[in-house]
C-alpha cells in the first residue's frame, strides 16, 4: 500500500518557505510520491513547476497535477514537453475550473480529451492518475452518468485514480464495486482531508460536494473558537478513516496536506502504516 501527499504551489518566498519545511517533515514518512496541484485554467502553472522540482530533492517522487479547461493543444504540449525533458513520468490530469472572469473553456472540454491528448501524443510517456468522485461529481447530471464518465477517463488511457476527499468509508466501498462492474480494473486511492479549521472545512466541502456527516458537523460546530478541541476529534476521527479503509483493502492513501504536517503525522502515529 502506497502513501501520497498533495500540496499546492504557494505564491510568495514566505509560502514556499513554509511548503518546503511541511515537506521536510514529512519526509520521514514512506511517502510513494508528493503531488502539486496546478491552479483554475493553469493560473499556478509555473508555481506548480518550481514546486515539483523543490519536492524531488525532498521525496522519492514528484508528481505535478495537470489540467485543461481554459487552454489551448499547443499550451499544453509545452508544458508536458517541459516536464519530459525535467524527467518527469507521472501526472495527475483533470479537467479543471475556469478562472473567475473567464468566458469559454479552450480547445479541451473535459479531461478524457486530456488523457487522449497526452496518450496520443506522449504514448506511454506519461503514467497518469485522474480524480473519481465517490459522492459524485457535483455538476454531475446523475449517478449513474458520473460514473460511466469515469470509466470513460479510465479507457481513454488512465493508470488509475485518486478520489475527492469522504468521511464515509461505504461511499468509497460502493464507488469502487460499481466502476469494477463497468469493466473498470485500475488502483482507485481514496483521497483523505485531515479535519483542522471547520469553517474551512465547510466551505471546501460546500464547493466540492464532499459530505460532512451530520454527526460530525453538529461535534465541529459545538466545539465553537476551541480551535485544539477541533483539532483533537479531527485527528480521531480520520485516524478511523484511515483505518476502516486499510481494513477493507485500499491500494493507498491520498493526503490533502493543505502545505501542513502535523495532523499528516499525528493521523499516521495512529494507524501506524507508512512510519
């Protein structure tokens, strides 16, 4: 079983300084590889290439994320062929958000048209790792939609998939057996966000569509400014996470780091997997 962390590409010396530091620590870790995403319509495109050359002199691997909605073929043939020639061979390829302002989407319109692009030009260059939403995507028109597009990513060329964060294991669970049906045969790694700042927390959740328990909410919310509290049942609580899905057979774990160690460290301290 594999463990990646993802960061994000600050955008000030003191960002990076702080980046670079989080990465340290948790380099202690058997960590497979360290991820950057890259920002709506490429706009951290060049934060995300100086991130992932600082993160390979920190980890066995780096990984940057890729996505197309807002640019053009030969754009994007640029920047693969820049990390080509880096020694780069692995991407995360999503579709992408449109920058705020921004009134059409570019020469791509999803990211199975990515996978297809970077397949057909790059071959077997590049192995590649696409996003799955196991509590569906929310722009989604159905159910059973979302995940027939997924297992279209998955033909088009993907090696696997790394999930939107979750806080119930069964969704994960049912996710999986459903794309098996469809013929669907790759590692799918579930994506974990450690719990530290509620209001945070809400509004990522909010925009992404990933589902806070009522349970959980209600013991966040009644925790008020007591900020150590939060942080304490947030620990327990993913520590359990993490738990039931080694217990049921994960390929892996997926940390959304948010450029921070301590609740990496401390959930790790718990389940005891990848010290």
């Amino acid at each position: 079983m594999e463990l990646s962390i993802e960061f994000f590409p600050p955008k000030t010396e003191e960002g990076f300084s702080r980046l670079k530091k989080a990465a340290k620590k948790l380099s202690c870790l058997q960590i497979e590889y360290a991820s950057v995403t890259y920002g709506a319509g490429g706009s951290t495109q060049e934060g995300t290439h100086s991130a992932v050359l600082m993160l390979s002199d920190i980890f066995k691997k780096a990984v940057p994320h890729i996505s197309c909605i807002g640019s053009n073929k030969s754009n994007i043939e640029n920047i693969l062929n820049k990390y080509k020639k880096t020694g780069f061979d692995h991407l995360i390829v999503l579709r992408g958000d449109l920058p705020s302002g921004f009134g059409k989407g570019g020469e791509f319109s999803n990211a199975i048209d990515l996978v297809e692009f970077i397949r057909k030009n790059f071959g077997e260059g590049f192995r590649i790792e696409v996003a799955a939403y196991p509590e569906i995507h929310p722009q989604a028109s159905s159910p059973e939609k979302d995940i027939k597009y997924f297992s279209e990513k998955i033909k088009a060329g993907a090696n696997g998939a790394i999930t939107q964060y979750f806080f119930n294991s069964d969704a994960y669970f049912k996710f999986v057996d459903d794309v098996h049906k469809l013929g669907v045969d790759v590692p799918i790694v579930p994506g974990i966000m450690p719990i530290t700042n509620f209001t945070q927390l809400a509004r990522f959740s909010d925009n992404c569509g990933a589902e806070i328990p009522r349970w959980i909410r209600q013991r966040l919310s009644a925790f008020g400014d007591d900020s150590e509290s939060i942080y304490l049942f947030g620990i327990d609580v993913i520590s359990d996470l993490c738990d039931q899905l080694i217990s049921g057979g994960v390929p892996g774990l997926h940390f959304y780091s948010m450029n921070r160690a301590d609740a990496i460290l401390k959930i790790n301290e718990n389940i005891g997997t990848f010290t």
